[in-house]
C-alpha cells in the first residue's frame, strides 16, 4: 500500500474509534498548547520589555554610585558636569530624588521627587504634553517650578488649564510649568508617576549636599556606546582618585545588558515550565502506545489475514506506525492552536498583544510527531512480527 493508502485507512480507524482517538490524543494536545502558549508569552514579555526599555531613552548609559560607611553617594554633581565634556555624550541627566507629598488644591498624593536638569526629558526620552519641561534658566537659578508625571497629574486632578497654577511639594509653594506624555510602567518604578524639579533645589532644601543617585547619559550614537562607557570609567577613576587595584565605586549600566538580564531570566523560566508541560507529552505518548497496543491485540486476526494474502513485515509496519503518527500530529495540531488562541489571550489581557513566530509552530508539530514516532515503533514491531499462522487462529 501507499503512503496515501495508509493515511486514509488509519483516518478510516480513527473515525470508528471517534471518543478513544479523542482521549489517546488528550495529552498530546494539552502538553502542546502548554508549551506553545508559554513560548508565546514568553516572547511577548521579552518583546514588551525591548520596547519598554527602548522607552527608556535613546543609547541610555546609567551611572549608579556605591556608597560609604555613611551611606553618602559616590557621584556628585561635578561627575555629571565632567561625563559632560567627554565628546561621544549628547546629553547628562544627574538625579537626586526623594519621596514627598504634593498638593494641589484639595488633592494629595505622596510620588517621588526627581531633581534635575533640562537634558532630563531628551536623555529618558520624555516628551511633554503641555506646557514646557525644565528650561537652563530654571536651573541654573534653582527657580520653584515642577514638572509632572502623567499619572501624578491625573492624581491631582491637573491638566492643562492649571498650567501656571501654584502647587505643594513638601509644604513648599512651586509653579506648575509642563505635564508630560505617558511611558507606561517597567519594573517597581512608574515613570509615570514621579514630579521633576531643578537639581539645587532637592539638595537645597530636601536632600542637602551634593550627591546624586544616578546620572543618566546619552550616547551620541549607538557606535558611541561602548566608548562612551570606557571613556566615562576612566574619568570616574580619575576622579575618584582610585588605584589601579582598588574596584570602582560606581557601576555603568546600558540598555542591553538589562535586556541580557531579563531575557536570560525569561528563557530560565521558559525552560522551567516547558519541561513541566513536557510531562504531559509524554503521558500524551504512553497513552497513544498503550492504544496502539490494544488495537493490535484487537486486530490480530486481521493482521493475519493481511500477512496471508501477503503483507510483508514492513507493511504491517508501516501502517500501525502511521496511526500512531496521525494520533501524534492531529494531536499536535489542535494543541499548537490552543496554544496559540491562548497566547493571544494572555497577550492582549497584559497589555503585550500576541507575537506570533512561525518556527513555534513548527517546532511544536516536529515534537508531536517525534513523541509519536517514539512511543508508536514498540506497537507497530509488535504487530509486524506477529506469525500469521497464530494470528489467524486467535480468537
């Protein structure tokens, strides 16, 4: 017989058997989708943190300070003035930050305070929906004015006819000057949800000293980032007044390396759960064997009657081998939609939407028909040894 002829007839016995071929495959099907809805979410989130961290600003470099005994910062506002004078930079963002209470008429909300400068909103990619963002002036005169987050403002219940408004931060009077455009939250941190004030005046009258938590920096191309960050080590050290045995007493930070972390912990859970979901493929698999070792002890007479009219081994083989393989990729099949339908689902209810790769596919119908072919082979040799004299005189 064909190939052709042998699928058709093992179609033909699974239409007899509709409910047993239904339960074979059930395991099939659920380790399948298991595995295919977990590869999606998992590159749904791992795509969603790219483009959250590509948010983050434009060829971002991250300076975070150790700290001493004291607990004071390692950076200061003149490291992030001299990171300033290094020619791959475009821009520096020094921070200094704490946790206040802002009020704005009758509305409270307790967010966090970022003191910095005017290349602030260019180095974490912000882009102000109304009014303006820290202007040079405001800085360099440690003017009273604040910048509000998206969620802060719809906190208090400020849009853009308050710009101009007088608002509390920290039982000081400041002037609303611009409300930015929502980012969309990464990590414990909503950059949404955060006011913006000049560098003095958090050191002034908040914070005291000259210390900095971090300093945002921008490259001037990506090309320029792994330059920029030997560049600015150097000047810290240099700064820093560090031997050449002692450790730096900062750390240099950039987009891809946080991307290297997260994706890395993604694939560990990937991993993790798929070998969970595994399990029910293989449950899946000893259940197809144990059917298809039924169906030979059912069909041993007709086994013998094939083989007396002349099958040869390898036909007998062939054909209770490719019923197992059709249980397998029907089995396969249903599941990588399941799976799918439910990726979709998770992405769209998160917020990620449903990224689709063509190789998810194919690579859950080969494992489908790989478990197939694994725990078919043992029935299909039994029933092609089978003696046709015995066959044919079994009840």
């Amino acid at each position: 017989m064909s190939t052709i002829d042998l699928i058709r007839l093992a179609l033909s016995r699974l239409r007899t058997g509709r409910l047993r071929a239904a339960l074979t495959m059930l395991g099939i099907v659920i380790g399948v989708a298991a595995i295919v809805a977990l590869v999606g979410v998992a590159e749904g989130t791992t795509a969603n943190i790219e483009r959250q961290l590509s948010a983050l600003g434009t060829n971002l470099l991250t300076v975070t300070p150790g700290f001493s005994l004291g607990g004071e910062s390692s950076l200061t506002l003149d490291d992030a003035d001299a990171i300033g004078e290094i020619p791959t930079i475009a821009g520096v963002a020094p921070e200094a930050q704490t946790q206040l209470t802002v009020k704005a008429g009758e509305e409270t909300t307790t967010t966090s305070i970022i003191g910095t400068t005017e290349d602030y909103a260019g180095v974490r990619a912000y882009e102000v929906w109304a009014g303006t963002f820290l202007t040079s002036v405001a800085v360099e005169r440690d003017l009273r004015v604040a910048v509000l987050g998206a969620s802060t403002a719809e906190d208090l219940g400020l849009d853009e006819t308050n710009l101009g408004a007088e608002i509390s931060i920290g039982g000081l009077p400041f002037q609303l000057v611009g409300i930015l455009q929502p980012k969309g939250g990464l990590g414990f941190q909503d950059p949404d949800d955060q006011v913006m004030v000049p560098i003095g005046i958090i050191g002034r009258h908040f914070v005291g000293g000259e210390s900095v938590r971090t300093i945002g920096v921008s490259a001037s191309s990506a090309a320029d980032i792994e330059t920029a960050k030997t560049a600015i080590s150097s000047l810290l050290r240099e700064r820093h007044e560090l031997a050449a045995d002692e450790e730096d007493d900062f750390s240099i930070f950039d987009q891809a390396q946080l991307l290297e972390a997260v994706s890395s912990i993604s694939a560990t859970l990937t991993i993790l759960l798929g070998g969970i979901a595994s399990i029910a493929l293989v449950v899946g698999g000893i259940g197809i064997m144990n059917i298809m070792l039924v169906s030979v002890r059912e069909r041993t007479r007709e086994i013998g009657i094939r083989k007396a009219v002349g099958a040869r081994d390898r036909d007998v083989l062939a054909q209770f081998l490719i019923e197992a393989l059709t249980l397998s990729l029907l089995g396969g099949t249903i599941g990588t939609l399941i799976g799918l339908l439910f990726s979709a689902a998770i992405g769209n209810v998160a917020g990620w939407g449903f990224t689709f790769n063509p190789l998810t596919v194919v690579v859950a119908l080969a494992f489908s028909l790989g478990v197939g072919v694994v725990f078919g082979v043992w029935p299909a040799r039994q029933a092609a040894r089978l003696d046709p004299i015995n066959a044919l005189r079994y009840e």
